[in-house]
C-alpha cells in the first residue's frame, strides 16, 4: 500500500498553480475597475446616470445567480430584501433626517429587516420535506406580503406612491457611479472566488443532488439557510445604495413582477456563470432605457420573446454561447487544454481514533416495523450484525429489502422498532445525523453528482470531516485508506479530471463506493452494488468488500439479487420475504433451505 | 351577517371560475401555467372588443373561449411542449408568454385602463339586504362551470383518457392513449377557461394590461392547496377565499390582498398535500 | 404457428448509461406461448419495458409480424396490437371496472364485444362493472388485469409476473384461460415469471435470463424443464 503513486499526481505542478488563479482574478478585477474608473469621462450624464442604476439592479441579478444557477433554489422573492434595505433608508431619513450615523444605522437595519425575513422563509423553504417547488411559492408569497405591507403602512410608508423627497449621502452622479461599480466588482470577485472554491461547489452538489450531499452526512438546510440569508443581506445592500442614489422608494420595488424581472435578466445572461447575469443586467437595464423612450412596448415585448426563446432553447443563457464561440474561434489557433489548476492531490487521511468498542455489535435492529397507511411493508425485523462481517439481504422483488436500509440510514422513516450503530440508538434522526454515528449507504442506481469531477466527488464526501476552502481550490483531498483502496483499485485515480457523468457505469458506482467509505462509516448499506455491472466489475468489488470487512473491520450489509455474488462474499444471509425475515443463517443453510426454494420458486409445486 | 355571507359565497365562486382551467393544465400536465394571467388578460380584452363593437356582453364571453383557446393551443405547441421534463423553466417560460401577451395587448390597445359592458347590473334584495346581482349570476355559473367539468371528465371518453393521464400516465400510454394529444387538449381548454374567467370578472374588475397578475397568484395558490380535484378546489375556493373576505372586512381590504396566499403557504406546510385527501 | 407475430432482434436497452438487456434475440409465433425465466435484477421487465417502447432501445430492432415498432412510441404500439400487463401499478385504482375496461378498448372493439370477453373468462367481473377498482381483492385485481388485456383482442400479450402472491386456485384458473383464448385467436404471448409451476402449465416454450442475456431455452414439455428452471433461478 505504497501512496507514492498516488501522491505524485500533479504535485508536480501544485506550487505554481495554487497561486496563478489568484494572480488572474486580481488581474482581472484590476482591469475592470480602471475601466470603472475612467467611465464617466467618456460618456453623457444621462448614460452615467442609468448605469448607477443598472449596476445595483446587477449586483441583485448577482444574488439571485448565486441562488438560482448554484444552489437551485429559484426565488421570485429577492426584490423584497432590495425593499427591506431599501424602505429602511427611506424611513429613517424620512423621519430622522440626514446623518452619517444614520445612513450607517439604515443599513444595518435593512440588512437586519431582510435577514430576519430571510430567516422566516428558510425557515418554511428548507425545512425537512419541503420540495423545491413549495420553495419557490414561499419566495413568491414574500413579495406579496411585504408589498401588502408596505401598502397598508398609509400615509407612513407612503402606501402606493412611496416615499420620496428624503435628504441622503450627498455625492455626484460621478461618485456614485465610482462607488457602486468597485462594490459591484468586489461583490462579483467574491462571489467568483466563493463559488470556484471547494465550498463553493458544494452548492453545486446540493443543486444536482440533495438527497446524496444528507447522506453524505451534510446538513444541507442549514448550507442553503446561510447562503439564502447572505444573499438577502447582499439585497438589503443593494436596497440601500438604490434608495441612498434615487432618493425614491415606491411599492414596486418589493413586487412579485421585479422578482421576476431579476430572473429574467439571470435565464437571459446565463444562470450560474455569475459574468452572464452581471452583464447581462447591465446591458439590458441600460439598452432598456435608451430604447425604452423611442419604442417603449415593443422593447419589452422583444424582451419576453428572447426570454422565452432562451428558456426553452438555450436554458444555460446566452453568456455560455459567447464564451463557447470564443473558445471555439481559439481552438483554431490554440489547443483547447484541460483547466490546470483543478487537478487534484489524493492523500492519506490521518487515522482517526476510533472510539468504538469492536466487541459488540455494530448493527442491532429490534422490532423494525414499517407501514404505508394500512400496507405492512416491515414487521418484527430483528437481527444483529458485528463489525468485519457481511450480510446479504435477499428476497423477492417487494420483500422490504430496500426499505429496510432506508429504515437504518434515516431515522425517521420506520414506523416501529428500534435501530442502534455502534452502541447508539439512532432515534428519529436524519440522514446526515445517522452519518454521524457511522451509517454510510450507497444507492442502487448510482448516486454522484453527475457535473462535478471525480475529484470534487470526493471532496464533497469528505466535506463533513475536513472543512472545504471558502475562497479558494485546495488541491488537496485527504481519503482514508479504504477509500484509497477502491479509487485506485478501479483506476478511478487517473480520471480525477472527468466530470462523474462521463464515468462508465461500473466506475460511478465504484465512485460512489469510495464516496461512502470516505466517511470512515462503521456500517455500510449497498444496494445492489453489482446491478449493471458486468462480470469483472463484480468480483472486483466483490474482492473489494471481502477485503474491506476483514481489513477495516466494517460491518456491511448489501442488498443483492445476484445470488452468486452473495454466495461468494457473504458471511451470512438474511431472507425476506413478504415483510418479514424468514431466515437469518450461513450459506449453506440458505442454499439448502427448503423455505427459501419455495420463497424463489413460487408457491406450489 | 347576511352582505358578509353573501360575500364569502361569492367570492368563492369567482376564485372558483378563476382558478379552474388553471387546475386543470396542472392535474394533467404537472406544469404550473403562468400564462393564466395573461390569458384571463386576454379574456378581459375579449369583453371590451364585444362591448366596443356593440355586441350584446354576453357574447364577449364565448369570444374569449375562442381567443384564449386559440392562444393556448398555439403555446402548447411551440412552447410548452419542451418543457414537460422541466417544471420550474415551465413556470417561467410560461411567465414570459404572459409578458408576451400583456406588451402585444399594450401594443394593440394602450396601457390604460378600459371598461366593458357588464351583461347584468343591478341590485336584488336577500333578505332585506340589497346585493349585486352579477355577482349571484356569477355563483350561478360557478356551480354550472363545476359540475359541466366534472360531467365532462366523468363521462366522456376524453374525459376518461383525461382522467387516466392524470393517475397514471405512463399506464394510460401502455393502453394505447395518446397523452400528448390528452395534453395538447387539455392546455387549450384551460387556456379557453381562463379567458372565460377574464371575461366574466370585467364587470368586477378594470381591463388593463396587467389585470392578470393579482388573479393569477389567487388562482395559483388555490391550486397548489387544491391537489388535481375540482372537489378539493370548491372547498379550497370556500375556506382560503372565506378567509380573505373576514380578513377585509375587519382588517382592511390590504392584509386581505395577502391572505390567500399567506394562509395556503402555512397549509402547505403544515400538510404538503394541501386539502386533496391522497 | 409459423408466423412470427413478435421478432426481437439484438436487442440492447437500459436506463440511462446501464444497459440491462444485451444483443438479444427472441421470436414469438402467432399462437405461441413463451415464458421468460430468470431471477430478480436479470432484466425481465426491462425486456418487457423495451418493447412496449418505455425505454430507449440501443440497438437492435423489434417487429411485429412485418412491421418495425423500434421507435414508435408506448400508445403507437399498444394501438398496433401489443397488450402490456405491468407488474406494478397495472390498474387505476381510482375508476371503477368498466372505466378500466373502456379505456383500453379502440378501433373496432366494442364495449358489447368486450363484455362478451369478459363473460367468457371472468363471469363475474359483469356483476361487478361498477366497482372502483382498488376496491377488488388482490386476486380479483389480477383477473380484472387479464381481462383488459384480452378484451382488445391483441395480437401479442406481454404478461409481467402476474402470478406474484397468487393462489394456486386462481394461478391454474389463469392458465387454463389464457390457454383457451390463444386457441380461440391465435394470440402470441409472452410471459416473465419466477413461479416455476405455473410456467410449466402454460407456456410451450422458455428462454433463460442471464443478466440481460439469453443463457438457455427449452421446449417446456422436455422431462428436464422443472430442473433446469430450477436451478436457474434459485440459490
């Protein structure tokens, strides 16, 4: 078990690499902001004027990416956050008067006010079992309430004409335009560097696939919680400078049709490319006021056809065409080559101490009983497992063999009974929390995030156990040796690189395999591991597993029709049949067993 | 007592006739269509061309049958069709042909606000209470629209197939039932129904361009609540529409505008299914 | 019994990138009936899934008697003739008998037609037409199963493992059935099953399934049949 191969995958180039990134951003942002700089001197007061506002309107449609194109999580409701801040400034200028202090004491209370709206509808939105849809009729309630509010505030919030003639920070069109656009460019390097990070693309992974990242071990209401509150207080922000700049705050800014209006310009610009809805609002926003005044319906009308084309043709957005068509005006002259930086070092994870007792069992489930209404799917499931040992469940198609292991991973999907890992009872806890206590389980199809390489894969599994950079990519993905074992045994070690959705059907689910043991789980649930895999995948993972029980000391429990494979690795065999365990022995006594030939064969000779 | 009764029962009704075609592209399709708006719009519209042509009202009605059907059907085809595999892109997709819509009525009429003929005006006395008489019509055809539905889905053999498609269509398909044609049926009716919709609450309601918006969220909230079930919508319509009706009257008619939709994101948390009993 | 009212040709199908079925071939003659054995996670009802046009077909090509159903969509093919008896979620639970009934009937079929079908098989569905489906026993819901599926009077019958928790009364109720109605039509059937009993009652001819592959196949009449399942598809 020498690492040494493992180890020199791109070690070569990682000194180099971690800082050239950074470099290019810097550059990047450098450019762009003398470019700020020197704007205004080249252009009339009216286009300076539009951009200001074009610019807050970008950093929402910013917010509204970051939430939409990476976390998935499509909201009509961000304008009402730009009112929070924006309604905020309005009142305590309205009322208090101009001052440093104040405009400091708006912000934060807008900021305050949104992230406390924010906190309510997490609160509804990601809670345990809400759907992505019932997300988005939350974030589309918001705004409706908030303008109500707003509404039936009278002649305090100004009810439907809003409030205006309110002193505010007094600086030039010029200074404003400075102003936003080097928060506008910070805000975009951030996020640029938030989401390219390994933490970052964790909400990828939540996007493509929530239930995978809970079993995995991660809490992902609590990751789209703070993300969803962070981009509130972005809105509030944005809500501030708005108000602060057009000394105009009116009920429209919280609408549901605004919300909309951000979306819009996201689908338009590319959803997820972060540049795409920047621009994109730019262009639009001030293309929208110039055309506006000569063919006001016309312009919006082709706005609603484009936008429609994009969703149903080109739902990435445009901004992905432009950059492919570049790419592909390059290929010409220059090789396209593989993105640099995104190899990745495989090392060895630390041993962690266990603090398990490897004397008693590592899986007891006593009087498990599961039912869908009046249908009994599990009734009085009673057995034990020890660590180092592997056992098969088999039965017919309908025995509860699938169920069962969802009953083990996640505490509160049994009706009945009790289930202990490692000595602890795992009560009515979810996925993630049963990860806590050793559960791994991998799913019968296999279950990886198909966009992400095989790399962030694994860091994502280990996620839970080594905390993932913020800012930036680490390079880094520390496996225990289990995990190690299966990437190199497989050959996945050479495809690091490869998005997961162009793996072989064998490699994914030997992916997901590693996934699992990078967890450092006590007991592993495999359902079906070997569906679909053809004759020499099977005996490897099924030399892979022998080894691991004996080697790790784990305790695996596999589902599997592949009655042969579970001849050959199992240590002992639990039937099911109808709900029920019908038998629970070695593989000889299964194989002999008239029972069971009755069971697979049908009843009746 | 009796105006705030009379209130409930009607309002009800009128989220009934509003929101029905809206459930019924969603039980079929499991696509929420945001286009309802702009084609209760488009009803809306249907009734001011009668009343600007002269015509008797009631025939604004049956014209927007047509132009809202016509107008769905057109949607299913080029637009929607894609995106049964995507239901959130549906949604806005759908939110766009809206925007469509509103800019070519603008385009064609103006943005300002028109008014059609009402077919009825007038008041009756309910015991001793005057009360609006196009509003009891309304309820009227409410009940007729909710049982004409459900005769349709119950006894016909669309019906049937329509049925079908909504339990279980990959079922439906095996047996031989062409569901994109079910589909394609079913979206030019809703979208009629809407129109209707639009047509019958002019007399309630300005014309404008946007007229759509506010119902739309009604209409769109009782759905989610309602399930696929014309029964679960009556009751949804009752309780939610009761709801906004108390609210207005002792709150004020602004935190009334919320409740419909405040009150179903509390239900639909509490119980994700909302009042369908599966 | 020449013609071959359903040719399976090389067929390799699958979810997604897993491909289930490989290169497999398959002939079933007008009048024929053929059972497909196998265990659990051997693609039966994939095959059958394949077929109906469910799933994407790879490669290969699929026919019935002349005429290639590749691509056609699940209702094309059904309105070709193909009846399709799924294992799971076969009924809608909510109509009652005779809506299950109805809506499968097209063409020239006749609802007079298929009340006659159903007086002949299972007499006493006729007292039962106004029944909500979910309400029939399990038993009861299988027969109601095979009655729609002989009422369109098909040319090719696909049976998904109908006999799962069935009596025996009723499993050799059902073979005697669909015997009789092959003889009366001319029907081409073709059934997946574990039950080993019941496919030696009623089909002429087996195919063994191997992970996707044809790995054997028999005459069911053959002395060695109950032996050979046997030891395919248990421990």
């Amino acid at each position: 078990m020498s690492d040494a191969n493992v180890k020199e995958l791109g070690s070569s180039s990682i000194q180099r690499l971690q800082v050239r990134p950074l470099t290019k951003v810097v550059f990047a942002a450098s450019i762009v902001l003398i470019g700020v700089g020197a704007a205004p001197f080249f252009m009339d007061a009216y286009s300076v004027n539009v951009l200001v506002r074009s610019m807050i309107y970008a950093a929402m449609a910013l917010s509204v990416d970051i939430l939409w194109g990476y976390l998935g999580v499509l909201t009509f409701g961000q304008s009402a956050f730009f009112a929070a801040g924006a309604y905020a400034t309005a009142l305590v200028f309205t009322y208090g008067g101009f001052s440093p202090e104040y405009a400091f004491a708006a912000v934060l209370i807008g900021m305050a006010v949104a992230v406390a709206l924010a906190g309510l509808v997490a609160f509804l939105a990601f809670w345990h079992g809400a759907s992505a849809l019932y997300a988005s009729v939350i974030t589309l309630v918001l705004p409706i309430v908030v303008t109500q509010l707003l509404f039936s505030g009278g002649t305090y919030t100004g009810s439907s004409s809003g409030l205006t003639g309110f002193d505010t920070i007094p600086l030039s069109t010029e200074a404003w335009f400075w102003a936003v656009g080097v928060w506008l460019v910070v805000l975009t390097t951030g996020a640029w560097m938030y989401t390219r990070s390994d933490a970052g693309r964790l909400l990828i992974a939540i996007r493509e696939n929530e239930q995978r990242c809970k079993y995995l071990g991660l809490n992902t209401s609590k990751i789209k919680a703070l993300v969803f509150l962070i981009c509130a207080a972005i809105g509030a922000i944005a809500g501030w400078i708005y108000a602060n700049y057009t000394m105009v705050v009116a009920p429209e800014i919280a609408g549901f049709t605004f919300g909309t209006e951000l979306l819009i310009w996201v689908a338009l610009g590319g959803r997820g490319t972060l540049f795409g809805p920047v621009i994109g609002t730019i262009i639009i926003d001030y293309a929208s006021a110039h055309l506006q005044g000569d063919f006001p319906f016309v312009w919006k009308l082709v706005i609603g056809i484009v936008f429609v084309s994009v969703i149903v043709a080109l739902p990435r957005g445009i901004l992905p065409l432009v950059s492919n068509a570049a790419n592909w005006l390059r290929g010409r002259t220059r090789k396209a080559q593989p993105e640099q930086y995104s190899q990745l070092q495989l090392c060895k994870a630390p041993r962690i101490e266990r603090n398990i007792v490897v004397a008693g069992p590592a899986l007891v489930v006593s009087g498990v009983e599961k039912r869908f209404g009046s249908l009994e799917v599990l009734s009085g499931i009673d057995f034990e497992a020890t660590y180092g040992e592997i056992v098969s469940l088999v039965g017919p198609n309908g025995a509860g063999k699938t169920t069962l292991m969802t009953c083990i991973a996640d505490g509160s999907k049994r009706s009945g009974g009790t289930i202990s890992i490692g000595g602890q009872d795992i009560a009515h806890r979810p996925p993630e929390e049963c990860v806590r206590l050793g559960v791994g389980r991998k799913f019968q199809m296999a279950n990886v995030f198909d966009t992400l390489t095989v790399g962030e894969c694994l860091q994502i599994a280990r996620a839970r156990l080594d905390p993932l950079s913020k800012w930036k990519k680490s390079g880094v993905c520390q496996l225990p040796p289990s995990a190690l074992h299966v990437v190199r045994a497989t050959g996945l070690h050479s495809d690091l690189d490869v998005p997961a959705q162009l793996l072989s059907h064998g490699k994914k689910q030997a992916l997901e395999l590693a996934m699992v043991l990078a967890l450092e789980p006590k007991v592993i649930l495999l359902d079906e591991p070997t569906a679909g895999l053809t004759k020499t995948e099977r005996t490897l993972i099924g030399t892979i597993l022998t080894e691991l029980a004996t080697t790790e000391q784990l305790c695996i429990l596999l589902v599997e029709h592949d009655l042969d494979f579970v001849r050959d690795i199992s240590s002992r065999v639990i039937v099911l049949h109808q709900g029920r365990i019908v038998l629970n022995g070695s593989v000889d006594e299964v194989v002999n067993s008239e029972l069971v030939k009755t069971v697979y064969a049908g009843s009746g000779h | 007592m009796v105006p705030v009764l009379l209130d409930i029962i009607t309002t009800a009704a009128i989220l009934y006739i509003v929101s029905s075609g809206l459930l019924l592209v969603f039980g079929v399709m499991k696509l929420i269509n945001f286009a309802h708006g702009g084609l209760l719009t488009i009803g809306g519209y249907a009734a001011v061309i009668a009343t600007a042509l002269g015509l008797n009202p009631w025939i604004g009605i049956p014209l927007a049958a047509v132009f809202g059907g016509i107008v769905g059907f057109g949607m299913e085809r080029v637009v929607v069709r894609s995106l049964y595999n995507r239901p959130l892109d549906a949604i806005l997709a759908t939110w766009g042909l809206s925007i469509i819509i509103g800019q070519a009525i603008t385009l064609v009429f103006d943005r300002g606000v028109h008014f059609a003929e009402p077919p009825i005006r007038g008041v009756i006395s309910i015991l001793g209470e005057p009360y609006s008489t196009y509003r009891l019509v309304l309820t009227a055809l409410a009940l007729l629209l909710g049982l004409g539905l459900t005769a349709a889905l119950r006894g016909t053999s669309l019906g049937l197939s329509t049925r079908a498609v909504i339990m279980n269509e990959d079922l439906a398909r095996g047996l031989g039932i062409n569901s994109g044609l079910v589909r394609s049926i079913t979206f030019t009716l809703g979208s009629g129904l809407a129109a209707v919709a639009g047509a019958l609450i002019t007399p309630l309601s300005s014309v404008d361009p946007n007229m759509g918006v506010a119902w739309l969220i009604s209409a769109f909230m009782l759905v989610l609540v309602s399930g696929s079930s014309l029964y679960s919508l009556a009751f949804a319509s009752v309780v939610l529409g009761g709801a906004q009706v108390i609210v207005s009257n002792y709150f004020g008619s602004v935190l009334g505008g919320m409740t419909i939709a405040a009150l179903a994101a509390v239900i639909l948390r509490i119980r994700p299914q909302g009042f369908s009993y599966e | 019994m020449t013609e071959a009212v359903l040719t399976v040709n090389g067929l390799s199908s699958g979810y997604g990138q897993a491909t289930v079925i490989r290169n497999l071939d398959l002939q079933i003659a007008s009048g024929e009936i053929v059972a497909v054995v196998g265990k659990n996670g051997m693609g039966k009802s994939t095959l059958l899934k394949s077929i109906m046009g469910y799933l994407p077909k790879f490669s290969g090509s699929v026919a019935m008697a002349q005429h290639p159903i590749g691509d056609s969509r699940p209702h094309e093919i059904a309105r070709l003739g193909v009846a399709y008896v799924p294992q799971e979620k076969a009924l809608f639970q909510d109509l009652t008998v005779e809506e299950n009934i109805r809506l499968s009937l097209r063409g020239s079929v006749s609802w007079n037609d298929a009340k006659e079908t159903m007086g002949r098989c299972f007499p006493f569905l006729l007292r039962r037409l106004q029944q909500k489906a979910g309400t029939l026993s399990g038993g009861e819901q299988k027969m109601l199963l095979m009655a729609r599926s002989l009422a369109v009077e098909a040319k090719v019958l696909l049976i998904d493992e109908i006999t799962e928790g069935l009596q025996p009364s009723i499993i050799s109720n059902l073979v005697k059935i669909i015997k009789t109605e092959r003889d009366r039509s001319g029907l081409g059937v073709l059934l997946v099953e574990q039950n080993i009993p019941f496919t030696r009652a009623v089909s002429d001819r087996y195919v063994l399934l191997d992970k996707g592959e044809i790995s054997g196949s028999g005459n069911t009449r053959d002395p060695d049949t109950h032996e050979k399942i046997a030891a395919h598809i248990s421990l």
